[in-house]
C-alpha cells in the first residue's frame, strides 16, 4: 500500500478535489465544479487556502478555507471558512485527517486569515477538527416563524436591495458585533446573487432586508438586518406570505437571535431539535481565542 502525499492544493487540482467530495460526499454540491469554483476561485475576498492528499495521482483527501470578509475584535480582517474536509472511501481510517487540518490552519495564519471557522452536525467530523485545534461553541438556536394571515407591508425584489451596507453599519452599531461576517453588500452579492446555487429571493420593508431560499414548503433565512424588530417583523411577514413556516439559526441570546424573536419568531426547545447545528473557530496562529461573542447567520454556512 503506498503513502498517501500531503501537498497544497492548487486550481489545477479543481475536478480532482471536486471528484473526491462527491466519494465522499455524493450530496454535497461542490462535487459540481462550477459550484466549487464560483467559491474557491471566483472570490472577491482573497485566495482560497486548501491541501489535499495525493496518492498514485489520485486526490484521496481534501481540506479548503475560503476567505469571508470579517470583523474580528471590531477590526475589518478576512477569516477563513473551513469547509468540505473529505477523504475518499478508499482512504478512510488510515488517520489521514488531522494532519490534514494542521496543515491547512497552519497555512490560514500564512494567509492572513487570523482565524478559521467550521460549521457541522457531524459529531465524527467535529472530533476530527477538534484535535487540530478548532473550539466548538454551544449549538445555534433554531428559530420558526409560522405563516400567518395579513401581509407584511414589504415586497420581494429581483436583486441586492439597495442600502444593505447602511443597513449593516447601522446593525453593528447597534448591537455592538466585533466578531463575524461583515454582511453588507459585497457579502450579499458575492454570497448570493454569483451563486450557482439558490434561487435566492430577497425581501425588503421600510428599514428591513432578507435573503431566503425555499426548500419544499419551508423558507430559510439566510440574511436579517433590520433597524428594529417592527422593521424585521414586516420583512419576515412578507417572506412567510408563499411558505408554511420560515426557519433561521442564530446564537443563542445573541443579537440575531432578539432580533427574530422580537420579529415574532418562536425558539424551539432544544429536546425538538433532533441535532444542533454547531459552529467552531480556531485561532490559526494558536493563540487562545478569548471570551468574544461570535454573530452567526445562516447564511455563513457555506453552501445553503
């Protein structure tokens, strides 16, 4: 049996590293390359870092981080999403992933991607990333609005609504967020409106913008920003108009989280929540994080 080659990843490796995340990973869309590129490659934020194992020239595991653009202690920065780790059937249990997410946080820090975040369910994977040194923070809270009678008073637009970098300044001022995705227009543009996934429809009312994609007969936001929770109230109520419910994730007493619930949307009881969805964050340089509060939407996860 040879000896599998740990090796940086470069665009070359494209199909090879979309090949074996869909071995590994059938249902995951950046099997699509079109899908993997328009993040990895077509990134307006920097370059994406990622490793890969080789053997016999053959990509047999992988591991990417593509930048978001970010606030970190209040300061613009990129950090780096860490995502698609995988290691082909043929390759598994053969211990391959932990030097794998060494190599690839070590290589983050050289980037200048001063941290890594990770998001899972998987409680295998979150071992696996643990051991390279990402902390799991408490699950996300899932929150759900019914549908209801009445309209919201917004509309649905067929772009980026205008005046969703004031709208973010405005929310960071706010809420005083210091740490996570600076979700103003590049981010919305980028994050949605160049995907090859989707479709994503965007809401807007007096004061208020959201991103949802449908699945089914359920709506899940992606993106709130709103002045105050009547202005969120009217965009969630426009959304609901066409699904059963909406549904949207945030960190628990964090200030996406009030936000919703004062929009009228419902917490559910984490004995409902069959598995929580997590979110991890490394240091790249290996210092130790500190007490920040982390501001995480659904849209963060890479690819909903």
């Amino acid at each position: 049996m040879s000896e599998p080659v740990l090796r940086p990843a470069t665009p070359d490796d494209d199909d090879a590293i979309a090949a074996c995340i869909g071995e590994a990973f059938p249902s995951n869309p950046k099997a699509r390359v079109d899908v993997l590129r328009w993040q990895y490659r077509d990134n307006p934020f920097g370059e994406t870092v990622g490793w890969v194992y080789e053997d016999d020239g053959r990509v047999v595991a992988h591991y990417s981080a593509y930048p978001m653009p970010y606030l970190l202690d209040g300061e613009r920065t990129v950090a780096g999403n860490a995502v698609d780790a995988a290691i082909a059937p043929s390759h598994q249990g053969r211990r391959l992933f932990s030097p794998l997410a060494r190599a690839l946080y070590d290589d983050c820090s050289h980037h200048g991607m001063r941290i890594a975040v990770c998001y899972a369910r998987n409680p295998i994977a979150m071992r696996g990333v643990a051991k390279a040194g990402v902390q799991w923070m408490p699950g996300l809270r899932v929150l759900v609005l019914p549908r209801r009678p009445g309209a919201g008073r917004g509309e649905e637009v067929a772009d980026v609504p205008d005046g969703i970098d004031e709208l973010w300044a405005r929310t960071v001022a706010r809420d005083g967020i210091r740490n996570g995705v600076q979700r103003g227009e590049a981010w919305w543009r980028w994050r949605y409106a160049a995907s090859p996934l989707g479709p994503y429809r965007y809401f807007t009312a007096p004061g208020a913008a959201a991103v949802v994609v449908r699945h089914g007969r359920v709506g899940y936001v992606l993106e709130l920003l709103a002045d105050d929770e009547r202005a969120a109230r009217r965009v969630l109520r426009t959304a609901a108009q066409d699904v059963l419910a909406l549904v949207t994730v945030a960190v628990d007493a964090g200030p996406l989280h009030r936000l919703a619930r004062g929009a009228g949307m419902f917490t559910v009881p984490r004995r409902l929540q069959p598995r929580s969805a997590y979110y991890g964050v490394v240091d790249t340089s290996g210092a130790p994080l500190g007490d920040r509060a982390w501001h995480i939407g659904w849209g963060d996860m890479d690819h909903v």
